[in-house]
C-alpha cells in the first residue's frame, strides 16, 4: 500500500512539474495566467520592435484586405506574455500571440485591414498591445494605408 501511495505522488509530482515547464516553453496560457502576468513586476521584460511600430502599406485598390505584420524579440530576461492586442477600429483585426516568448524569441503580430466600404484618401490605423514589458506595458503599433480607385 505504501508503493502505491510513493507512485501516486511521484507521478503527481512529475505531472505538476510538466505542467510548469510547458508554461515556460511556450504552451498557450489562460487569461487569468496573462492577466496575473501583468500585475507581477518580478516578471516584466524587455522587448524590442525588430522593423518599426509604423508601417506605410502605400496605395490600396478600394475592397482589398492587407496584411502587415509587426515582428519583436523579447530582449529581457523573463518569459514575454502578451496579454492584449486591441484593434482600434472594426476594419482591422489583429492576431493576437497565445504563447510566451522565451528571452531571445521573436514573434509577429499580424494585422490585416480590410479596406471594403472605407472612404478613398488616407488612413492611419492602429493597434494597442498590452504585454508585460518595462518601461511601458502598452506600446502603439500603426499603419497608413491610402485608399484608392
């Protein structure tokens, strides 16, 4: 009897600790793990926006969707999470990363902008994203994109 209590819990134990180390690795975490993430300053890190937070996607045919794509690298030293991408508008909808990002990974976040319906000229779009970064958690990533005929 005393056997299978030792291998309930090392196989208790083992579970736990795969569960812990998927999490670092890059397994999909719950809201409640990003939201947490955001309140623990012990875990803040560093990132850096590989190309620009700004894009010009130039002249666009009126009803096409476009994709730009926003890449990063964590550059701290803690797993980035991000917690939030917030579109600012119905015509465009971000992809947001579910995953942590190991110190030195790099990720993208991809916006499309459907352009159908939208008046011809100019545009400037953007997309707040809430990560658990220093100095700032919030970082705004734009786009322009003129419309035309």
């Amino acid at each position: 009897m005393k056997n299978i209590f030792l291998l309930l819990a090392i196989v208790a134990c083992l579970v736990a600790c795969g569960t812990a180390e998927e999490k670092e690795t890059g397994k999909i975490l719950t809201e409640e793990e990003k939201k947490q993430a955001g309140k623990d300053t012990s875990n803040f890190t560093t990132v850096a926006w590989l190309d620009s937070t700004y894009t010009n996607l130039g002249k666009v045919k009126e009803g096409r969707v476009v994709e730009v794509g926003f890449r990063f690298r964590n550059t701290g030293d803690k797993n980035l999470i991000i917690a939030n991408v917030q579109p600012g508008c119905g015509c465009t909808t971000p992809e947001k990363p579910e995953k942590p990002y190991a110190p030195g990974d790099e990720g993208v976040i991809k916006v499309k902008f459907d352009s159908k319906g939208q008046h011809k000229g100019e545009h400037i779009k953007n997309v707040m994203v809430t990560a658990n970064t220093v100095p700032s958690q919030q970082v705004q990533l734009l786009f322009r994109v003129e419309i035309i005929d």
